[in-house]
C-alpha cells in the first residue's frame, strides 16, 4: 500500500480542518499546520490550525453531550468502545504505516501502537462492568454506607508526537467508559494520525447515533493548550509531554483546583548486575536504548553495569551497535529510523558536546548522516558514551538514541545511582540473584513507578497502570485501577432507621 492509498483510506486530504466538534468539522481562519515527514522531509498534507472561536465551540459541544453520554448505561458505552476496537482492527495496517510515516518510528513499532488501542479498548470494554465502589459498615444503628463512582465531565488530552495516537486512547477509551467526554489537543508534529484516528471514531460514533461532542479534536499550538489547562470547564487535563510542559500545565491546573494527570520525562536506567544472564541483557539495553530512534519516555539512557562485568558486556553492546540498520522505517529491514524534526537533532548534537566537554569517553561514535536516503536531514547514529553518574548532561534526559554507561560495585551504590536524577519513570535490573531481585522492587530500591526485572525499561503492558514519580508527574494511566483519575468519589449513606443519631451524641430539644 504506497502512501497516497494510506492517507486516501483514512479520509486524509491535501488539506484538512483542524476542529471538530465530534463528527463534525469546523471551518477556521487560522494558520496551516504543516506536516512534514522526518523518513523523507516532503510534505504529507496540511491542516487548518484551531481558532479560540473554535475551541469555545468545541467546549461548548462537549458539555451539551456530557449531559447525555453520563446517562448512559456504562456497559452500553463500553459497546460502543467495543466497536471502536473492531474499527481499529480493520484500519491496522494504514493507520499503523501513518504513524510510521508521520513520526518516524519503524512500522513494527507504527502497527504496535495501533495494537495498543486495540487492547486499551478490550481492556475498557471490560472494565465498563467493573466500575466498583466499596461497601462500609456504619457504625450507626439501622444505616448503610457504601462509595459510588461518577464521570467528571470534559476531560482534555494534550499528546505528545512520539506515541501519536496510542497514549490518546488510554486517556480516551478509559474516560468514554467511565461516562466523561474528551476534548483531544494532539501534537502539533503529528496532526494527520490524529485527524486519522478522529475519522474511524466517527464512523462508529455515527452509526451508533452517539451524542455530538463526545471526541472534540483541536489542532493548534500551545496557546490552545494553555487555554485548555486554564479552563474552569475542563475538570481534568491530562498532558503527555517534557517535564516543562508539565509544570506548566500542572501549575495553570492546580491554579484553578482542578486535576492533572502528567506523563512527563523520563531518564532511564537498567542495572546489569555481575549475576545477570548477559545474553537476556543485551537486547534489552539494545532495544531500550535505540527504539523508536531515543524518542520514548521509557527509552533507556543509563546502563549501570557492575564492574566485573564491564568490559565483557561493553564488548557486546558495542558489537551489537555496529549491526543495527539505520533509514526508512518503513523498511522493516531497518531497526532506527529518523529523529522526528531538525530541532530534536540540533538537541542530540548538543548533548554529544556537553558529555564530551564533561570526559566522557566514547565508546560508538554518533552523527548525522548523509546522503541518499538520509535527505531529511533527521537520520542520526545511535551512541555510546563512558561516563560518571554526576555528569550534569546525565541528569538530563535528551530525546535521541545517546546510551551513557557507568561502573559501579555493590548493589546499594547501584540503586542510589539509579535513584539519583530528577526524573522516575521506568527502571529495570538483569539479575539471576533473588536477594537482589528483592531488594530493588523493595521501598529501599528503585524509586520509579516502573520497576522491573530481567526485562528492559521499555514496553510497559496496558494491564498495569503507567506512570512515574518526581520529575516524571506522579500520573497513572492505562491499567489496573487508573480508570478512577477519570471520575469522582461519591460517599453515599442511607439511614432506614425511624431515628436521627446526630454527630457526637448531640441532641435538641425538639
């Protein structure tokens, strides 16, 4: 399937609106967006940037629609989530080669983030008959008390440009279920897979005769997210993004007493322990470090390697760089693809001369390549860099395929190594030592809100809830109970007594 069938199929055109209140689009005035594909620098197609008149309407839409949509039988919304998943099923195979086009990543990782929503909408269908709340006992005679879930209302999405369309639908999927309708600001770097997935939504919404405002989708730049975050209407805002997007986001929010759920950077670091299979770690660190090009929040940017097996494993790891195939991505032969713009590789060079100016010793030598096939300007060399946990780059998280590596000699040193930079995302420890296993997922060890063992920092499942702390947000999406960021907790008591027992044992003489 050549391109122009893909983006014919998923209803792309040269240019497209960027508003839609649900299933239907808004004219604009505004800017075009433009989106240019890092695997060839060309131009795809064009959209039509949201104006603040349209951002009031789509608010507007998705309030009328809350009014509806909450009175919803959840299982029949899930019904309807359900039919979404089937439509994703059929849109597989375009959708995933857009989001490989459009972003950058090879297409096996382009169709993974399409399985994702796929799974996000078996995991929401399900979860539409488990919105369970708790039954206490009162300690009042003849009364019953019990917790009750309700959906909040509008919840807005702001998505960042490397999971393009996956990370939307845990938000999305979750809320629809829950009884919320969903205002989506994607990034600016990928506008068609969102207009993409916009268009299958609507399809099923259509025909399942869903109330109009259900799924707005904004277009634009900031300032629409910044008006999203100020927005009293809006009751949560959950933003994909750095870290000073974040703080932004949750300063504006908190400013207001509304909620936010923040998925921000992450620094990443696996420790490879002297009793690690070597030949299990190898390809976690390899996949962790390379995949998606270094432009994963999980993507692994530290290994801390004990020193009895430091050089046997560099040997390996610096091998196994010299196989890797770096160009188009959707040539599955290819393992890298390209960077997503021209500023994400001025930031990678920038990181390579301030690890360099720090001592760090190179270990695989990045750049930029050149030449035929490379003319977007965004294909770089994954890197590796020997380097001391204090080095002030270290602290940082640079979206790009730099690997720092480190020494150290007990486990204790390990973890306070790993635990050491602002952010807390995903962590990970190669080891066949139980003791050691234990100790890293006990409180005295990894301070990350991914923690794993004998797997890489990258891959997270959909069944367990995502998320980090410190830098990284403190959010939690996707799986286990995340569904309850979307609704509020209602505290219900029923007294069938023919008594009132008052507070404290007061009583009136009445």
């Amino acid at each position: 399937m050549n391109m122009n069938n893909v983006l014919k199929s998923l209803g792309i055109e040269k240019i497209n609106e960027g508003t839609y209140t649900g299933t239907k689009a808004l004219k604009s005035n505004g800017e075009k967006i433009d989106s240019y594909s890092p695997v060839d620098g060309k131009l795809i197609a064009s959209v039509t940037a949201s104006s603040e008149k349209n951002y009031e309407a789509v608010v507007k839409q998705a309030e009328k629609a809350f009014v509806e949509w909450q009175m919803i039988p959840a299982p029949k919304r899930g019904e309807v989530v359900r039919q979404i998943g089937e439509a994703l099923r059929e849109y597989k195979e375009p959708l995933g080669r857009l989001v490989s086009f459009e972003m950058g990543k090879s297409l096996q990782e382009g169709l993974g983030e399409v399985q994702e929503m796929i799974d996000i909408a078996d995991f929401a269908v399900g979860l539409s008959r488990q919105l369970y709340g708790l039954t206490m006992h009162s300690e009042r005679p003849l009364h019953r008390m019990y917790e009750q879930w309700h959906p909040l209302g509008i919840v807005g999405i702001i998505s960042a440009f490397n999971f393009p369309v996956a990370v939307w639908s845990w938000n999305a999927f979750l809320a629809w279920v829950c009884g919320d309708v969903c205002i989506w600001k994607p990034s600016e770097k990928t506008p068609l897979t969102a207009i993409a997935c916009h268009n299958i939504v609507s399809s099923v919404l259509k025909a399942n005769k869903v109330p109009e405002g259900i799924n707005g989708l904004i277009v634009a730049g900031r300032e629409i997210g910044e008006k999203m975050s100020a927005d009293t209407r809006i009751p949560l805002v959950s933003a994909t993004g750095s870290t000073r997007m974040g703080k932004a986001v949750g300063a504006t929010v908190a400013a207001r007493l509304g909620r936010s759920l923040l998925e921000l950077g992450g620094n990443n670091a696996i420790i490879i322990s002297e009793h690690a299979d070597l030949d299990i770690a190898l390809p976690a660190a390899l996949f962790g470090a390379v995949g998606t090009a270094g432009q994963r929040c999980t993507t692994t940017r530290r290994l801390i390697i004990h020193e009895n097996v430091y050089d046997a494993f560099k040997k390996k790891l610096a091998a196994a760089y010299k196989q890797l195939n770096i160009g188009n991505p959707l040539d599955e032969a290819n393992h890298v693809g390209p960077l997503i713009d021209k500023d994400a590789v001025a930031a990678y060079e920038n990181a390579i001369k301030a690890v360099k100016a720090e001592g760090g010793k190179q270990l695989v030598a990045g750049g930029v390549l050149e030449g035929k096939g490379y003319e977007s300007g965004c294909y770089v060399k994954p890197c590796i860099y020997e380097v001391e946990s204090n080095y002030t780059i270290v602290q940082h998280e640079t979206f790009a395929p730099i690997l720092y590596i480190m020494k150290y000699k007990t486990l204790e040193e390990a973890i306070a190594i790993q635990n050491s930079v602002p952010q807390g995302l995903s962590s990970s420890i190669m080891t066949l030592n139980m003791r050691e296993a234990e100790k890293f997922l006990s409180c005295a060890g990894s301070d990350c809100g991914i923690a794993n063992v004998n797997i890489g920092t990258s891959g997270a499942e959909i069944g367990g809830a995502f998320g980090g702390e410190k830098e990284t947000g403190g959010g939690r999406e996707s799986g286990s109970d995340s569904w309850k960021a979307y609704m509020r907790r209602q505290t219900n008591t029923i007294n069938y007594s023919n008594q009132l027992p008052l507070a404290q044992g007061i009583k009136f003489n009445i």
